[in-house]
C-alpha cells in the first residue's frame, strides 16, 4: 500500500475531520481525512487540493487570511501543547462551515 493509503487506512478510522498542514511557510495538506472530504463536499484528495490550491489558507474564508502558524501564536495558553483554533472552513459547492478544534505543531525528523 501507498503511503497516503497506509495513513487513510489508520486515520479514516479516527473520529472527527482532521488534516495535517506542513509547518513550513506555504503550509501545504499532506492529508486530509475522509471525514475532512466530507466536510468539504470533496470525493478524494485530488479535489480538495483543486479547491484549496493544496494550502491551509486556500481553505479558510476570511477577508484577510492568517497563516496556521500566526493563528498558533495569538491563540490562548497552551493545554498540553495544543491550542484552540477557530476559522471559517471553505466547502466545494461555495458552502462555509465554522470550524473548531485543537491544533498543535509537531515535528518530525527524517
């Protein structure tokens, strides 16, 4: 199995939409859950890379988009390392959904 297969194969099981975001300065998807497609309204990760242009502030609808990483600066204290974040979510057929949730940076070697 591919990569991306191997991380749908674990992560599709886990509750909830998620997507992990590069922590370099174009903040590109490396994935997306299945239930983060469907919270976009897109059939694999092919379209949601055409909607966003395959970048955290492709996703978000804002008048003046802020970086994850600014969003993770000037969010509340950190819980454990993660932080609150909150942001109006783009969807395929031009529907918006506020979204909720924890983010937290995480570095990986190698």
């Amino acid at each position: 199995m591919d990569d991306q297969g191997d991380l749908h194969r674990y992560f599709d099981a886990v509750p909830g939409a998620f997507c992990l975001i590069t922590a370099d300065a174009e903040e590109r998807i490396a994935f997306a859950s299945a239930d983060m497609l469907a919270l976009c309204r897109c059939s694999d990760e092919a379209a949601l890379a055409a909607l966003t242009g395959g970048r955290f502030l492709g996703m978000v609808d804002e008048t003046a988009p802020l970086p994850l990483a600014t969003r993770l600066d000037q969010a509340g204290p950190e819980n454990e390392g993660y932080r609150y974040v909150t942001f109006s979510l783009r969807g395929a057929d031009n529907h918006f959904v506020q979204v909720e949730g924890s983010a937290k940076r995480v570095g990986i070697d190698g």
